[in-house]
C-alpha cells in the first residue's frame, strides 16, 4: 500500500503512483484531529483499542479503517522505520540487518525490506502501515465482587502480594523472586483485583502456551465476572477487548501502549538473546506511564548481580508455601556415564540410586541432557521394571506419559530438560545424570531440584546430580538453593 | 509423466508407463499431447507443508533463494526458449506481495516471460475436478510474443490434479509453441 498527501491527511493508494509513498519514506505522519461526532465502529474500537495490527488481520474494509483515521479514531504507524542508514522494525524491535530481506513488492511497486523476525505474525514491510486506535477506550461495567478467591497467603507470599500491589499503585518495575513451590500466582490476585476496580487492563505475559492454558482457568475461577482474554497462536480470544489478558509474550507484539500492568511470568524460560526482543514487545505492550512485575524463580545471573547491588526492586518469597526448606542437591561423581552408556551399561551408582527407588516404591525422575543417551539407558532399565518411560520435546505421547507418572503407573520417568519447569508430582525424588552438560545452567538446575518435596505430606525429597566433573553452574545452583533456605529460615517463613 | 514417484504406486493405480491421472487427462481428446512432461521437485510432506505455508501465506521470500538451489540442479541441461509462472488473479497477487513461482526464477537467474494472466478470480480449490477440466479459459495470453517453435517450460508451486497447468500448456500450444514442460515445488 501507498499514501497520498493531500489537505494534510494521508490517502492510501492500492498500486503504484509517482505522487504516492510508501509510510517509511513519509517523514511525519500526520494525525487528523479527533471529531467528537463522528459515529466511530464499536467493534473497530473493540479490535483495534490497544494494539497495532496489520490491514489483513482486521476484518473490515479499507475504506471504513482510512475514514476512522481522517476522523482522527485510527493511527496508522510505520511498520519499519529507519534509525540512520538501518532499517528498524517497529513491530518486533528488530534491528539486526541478517534478519531483514528484500523484494519486489506488488504491494507498493518497489524492492521493499521485509522483517524476517515477526514473520510468522504476518509480514511487516516498508509499505506496510501498522494499525492503531485513537478514540476512546471500550466501556468496561465493572461487577459488585470482583475477587471471588478467599484463599489464605503464607507470610512470604503477603508481603509480595503487598509489594505487588504497591508496584501497581506507583507504576513501577518489581522483580517477586520466589522458591519454586512458593505460590506466585497467588502473589498476583490482590494487585490484579485492585487494578480491575481502578479500571486498570492487566496483562499477563508467559515465553510458554503451555503457562498461559494453565493460568486462564485459574484467573477465571478467581475473577468469575471479569472478561478474560486468553491468547496463544491459534486462539479464538484474538479479537476480543478484555481488561485482563493473559498472552504468550509473542501476542504481545500485536498491542501497543495497551496496559497499565504487565505481568511477565517466567522470564528465564527462554535464553538471553531472546529476552532483548521480548523486553521490546513488553515495553510497546504497556502504557508509557505503568507497571512492570517480573515472576520467576530463578532470575538469571544479571538479574541476581542487579539485586545484590541494590539496582532492581525486588521482593524474594524464599520458602515454600508448606513452609518446609528446599531440598539440597547432592552431588555424586558418576565418571564417563557417556562412555560406559555407549557400552550398554549405567553408572553402578546411577543404578544403585534407581534400583532403590524401585524398590521402595518412590517414583522418580531422572534427567538427562540429550535424547540419544536417554534411549540408549531406557532398554537398559526396562529390564529392572518394564513400566519406566522416557519422555522428550518433540513426543507425540508426552502428554499420556505425564498423565501415567501422575497416577503411578510409572514408577520412573526419563526425561531431557522439557519437564524441568511446571510439571509437578506429589512424592519424588530427582536425579540429574550428566549434570555437567552445558544445558544445565544454574537456573535450569534450580528448577529441576525444584520438582522434589512439593506437597505438605511429602515434603521432602532427595535431589541427586551425577556428573563427571563438577561445574559453576552446579555450585550457584546448590548456592541458590541454601542462601533462599537461609533467608527463609531467617524470616521465619520456614518451620525447623 | 506427472513426475509421480512410481515406485510409490500400486500397480493397480498404472497403466503401464502412466498413473491413472494422467491417463485420465491424456485419454481426453480436448487435452492429450498439450503438456508433454513434469517434473516436481519435492514431494509433498509434513516439513515441506510448513515450509510452504512460510513461504506462500507469510511471504518469507528468503525461501525463494532455497529453493533456486534446487530448480537450478533439477533444471541443469534443459533448453528452453520460454520459462513462463502460472500467473497470480490480481487479488492474490496484492495479498501475497509476490509470485512465489516467478520469484524462484528470479532467483535461479532465469528471465521470467509474464505472458499468461487469468481470465476469472474464483477461487480454483472450491469447484470440483470435473468443473475445472471444463471450465472455459482459465488464463489468456497477454503479449505478442511469437511462440512459433517455440519450447515452453512452465513453472508453479503445487502439482494437484494438473490441470492449472494444462490449461496453460494448451493455451501455450495453441498460440504455436512447439513443446510445453512443467516445473513444479511440489506434488
Ligand atoms: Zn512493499
Ligand atoms: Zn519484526
Ligand atoms: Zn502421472
């Protein structure tokens, strides 16, 4: 698409014309004043408030989308922009050249630069403007009760919640680091309710689809009357105006200056080279002046260093919600466990450590870093129990294999690092073997150790890294896990 | 003479040197001898699926380049006068931004002839196999670029039922061109 200048508004053009531009060569784009009497699209305004779309995923035509912009109800953006001689894409925050290619475009008649980064949200271009409301933001009707959960918090979790309420209030950025087990989202429900009464829009931002279908029926339950818009590649929410969203941190690049609250849970999920990009959709998402709350339970090490040094606001919950300390991960030195797997055999104290499980009916989970070694070990333990399972990312069964391990009819399951965050089992205990693979950083570790001794009743687990060749990793990982025990023990918030 | 793989195929689905769609087609007075041969590069399967989908519906056009690699190999030797896409309705062209057949060409360095445009928008998937063999005119010829003698090689994404491309092969044919092939990504 193309735009006209004329009478001091912009005139989209759909070929080619010598008097026309695409929206990255025009230098200011104007914004005609906002008419108060003009009768604007409500479902436009649904759609659109909040967010930066592209024309093709809005469902109305081009002709009703440009008279809403001249009567000052809809922006149009760049969709790339120039910083220099480099193009910027203003979707994604895309600015590494290798991630942007050429062609030629029937849509506006020139080579055209296109983000390769965002383009599985549909193609932004030179010529491609991105889509935005100006008008008034949809009503919201607000119920009598807005928070029907009357749960209890621990301690450590009342004063995060405090905290997080406060963050909201102040618009500020807060880290809530809490133990795996502590109860977060629980921390949130105060500062969300408190939010939604204000007439605040909330979101709640996750790396996985996986958190997001996990959390929509819990906020639900807790905010029954409250409109709740659940976002994932394939949701049918896409459209739907909402004052409390809850988004994989990719929806996010379809919303602009939406929110007065981001949520970003789990933020170490994904490697540092994602997080620039994601820290770009988190800051388009939220409104100029907002707030930010960060969840995880293993920030990574930037993040602690920035804590240490008193540079990030942060709350830590460091016991768990059964108020018992964290399991401490022993180290087993297991030699070439590569090597001797190679020859059909296991480590004799790997298999002294499962045997023992066997027999005593504790389940277990045992990880590894690669899938190959897994299958290798797999045979090999089936001959002790014939009902041990492995389990890995791309497993078509790993739902039905989960499934079986939580009504114990696996007594052990081998996994690679894809169940080392969300999944949790009443009663087992944990071993690592490999636990010197460059896949197991601190937080990973953390989070694996982390599955051990979650229920009140079995609060207790043994966690087991074998390795040949103990690594940093392995020791700020075991560090970690003493120093939040400590601190817990110091608060009072764990019973000894 | 689809290119099918044949030894994928039952015998019960040959006659002889042809698959049954072929033969179908090549029975048909109105159509034998138009299209003399296809070639696909690919065969259609789960990881070609996505990377079509990245490359037709998002409009990554980077994955043209990959594909060059493989048109160039599949096409070494061949001599042609013509290389000519299946053309886009204009529709379909703005929505996509480019013609991913024309773009492989491109790509691979070879000129690519625009002489075919199409006579009707419908969408082609909605009307049956029947409906589509018999359908008037699907493209007409645009330029008056002199096909006598002529060899054509025509280039498209998906090889379905073929009949996209024997309506242009005939069209082709029938405007003088001496021998019509086909090249498609996949079948
Ligand atoms: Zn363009
Ligand atoms: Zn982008
Ligand atoms: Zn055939």
């Amino acid at each position: 698409m193309r735009f006209q200048i004329k009478d001091e508004k912009l005139i989209p053009q759909r070929f080619f014309t010598e008097d026309s531009y695409r929206i990255t060569q025009i230098p200011e784009i104007l914004q005609p004043p906002l008419n108060p009497d003009f009768p604007y699209s409500r479902e436009l305004q649904q759609i659109l408030a909040g967010k930066q779309l592209l024309l093709d995923d809005i469902p109305h035509p081009l002709d009703e989308i440009q008279s809403h912009y001249e009567n000052g109800y809809i922006t149009y953006r760049k969709g790339i922009d120039y910083i220099g001689k480099k193009p910027m894409c203003m979707r994604c925050g895309n600015k590494d050249q290798q991630l942007f290619a050429i062609f030629h475009c029937s849509r506006c008649g020139e080579n055209c630069f296109y983000c390769r980064r965002c383009i599985m949200m549909g193609r932004i271009s030179e010529c491609t403007p991105l889509i935005g409301w100006n008008g008034p933001a949809p009503n919201i009707t607000l119920p009598q009760k807005i928070m029907a959960w009357n749960g209890k918090l621990s301690e450590g979790q009342q004063v995060a919640s405090d905290k997080v309420v406060e963050a909201i209030w102040q618009k500020k950025e807060w880290l809530v680091w809490a133990v795996c087990g502590a109860g977060k989202t629980e921390v949130l429900f105060a500062g969300i309710e408190t939010a939604l009464a204000a007439y605040k829009r909330i979101c709640i931002a996750t790396p996985r689809t996986d958190v997001v279908l996990e959390l929509t029926p819990r906020l639900k339950e807790a905010f029954p009357e409250i409109r709740v818009a659940s976002l994932y590649g394939g949701s049918t929410d896409r459209h739907l105006y909402a004052p409390l969203t809850i988004a994989t941190t990719h929806q996010l690049l379809r919303f602009y200056q939406a929110f007065d609250a981001v949520i970003l849970d789990e933020v170490d999920a994904f490697p540092y080279t994602v997080e620039e990009s994601l820290q770009h959709a988190a800051i388009q998402a939220r409104k100029p002046s907002s707030a930010m709350i960060y969840l995880t339970a293993t920030p990574n090490e930037k993040w602690q260093r920035e804590c240490r040094a008193g540079k990030r606001s942060f709350t830590t919950i460091p016991a768990r919600f059964h108020r018992h300390p964290l399991p401490i991960p022993e180290f087993a030195w297991c030699g070439n466990w590569q090597k001797q797997l190679q020859k059909g055999r296991l480590p004799a104290n790997v298999l002294r450590w499962i045997k023992d499980r066997l027999e005593s009916g504790k389940q277990a989970l045992v990880f590894f870093p690669h899938i190959p070694l897994m299958e290798k070990a797999l045979p090999l333990l089936r001959k002790l129990d014939s009902r041990i399972e492995a389990v890995h990312a791309e497993d078509p069964e790993r739902k039905e294999k989960v499934q079986k391990m939580r009504a114990k009819e696996v007594p052990l399951l081998l996994t690679t690092t894809i169940l080392e965050r969300g999944v949790t089992f009443p009663n087992i205990d944990v071993a690592v073997v490999g636990a010197e693979d460059l896949i197991f950083t601190e937080s990973a570790l953390v989070q694996i150790a982390g599955r051990a001794g979650r229920n009140k009743d079995y609060p207790d687990g043994v966690v087991t890294f074998f390795h040949f060749g103990k690594t940093d990793e392995m020791l700020k990982a075991r560090k970690q896990i003493v120093t939040m025990n400590r601190e817990g023990v110091k608060r009072g918030l764990i019973d000894i | 003479m689809c290119s099918r793989p044949f030894r994928l195929l039952d015998e019960q689905f040959r006659d002889g040197e042809l698959c049954h769609d072929c033969t179908r087609w090549e029975e048909d007075p109105d159509w034998q001898g138009f299209l003399q041969k296809n070639t696909s590069i690919f065969l259609y399967n789960d990881f070609l699926k996505e990377v079509m989908a990245k490359y037709k519906f998002r409009g990554d056009y980077v994955l043209a380049k990959v594909f060059a690699d493989y048109f160039k190999e599949v096409t070494k030797g061949w001599e042609a006068d013509l290389f000519v896409p299946i053309p886009l309705s204009e529709e379909r062209l703005y929505e996509r931004g480019f013609n991913q057949a024309e773009a492989i060409l491109t790509e691979a360095g070879k000129m690519p002839t625009d002489i075919l445009s199409r006579v009707h928008t419908e969408k082609q998937s909605k009307k049956s196999r029947l409906e589509r063999i018999h359908l008037p005119q699907v493209f007409q010829i645009d330029s008056q670029t002199n096909l006598h003698g002529k060899k054509v090689i025509l280039i498209d994404d998906i090889y379905t039922t073929g009949s996209t491309l024997r309506h242009a092969a005939k069209l082709l044919k029938q405007a003088g061109a001496d021998t019509v092939w086909s090249i498609t990504l996949a079948r």
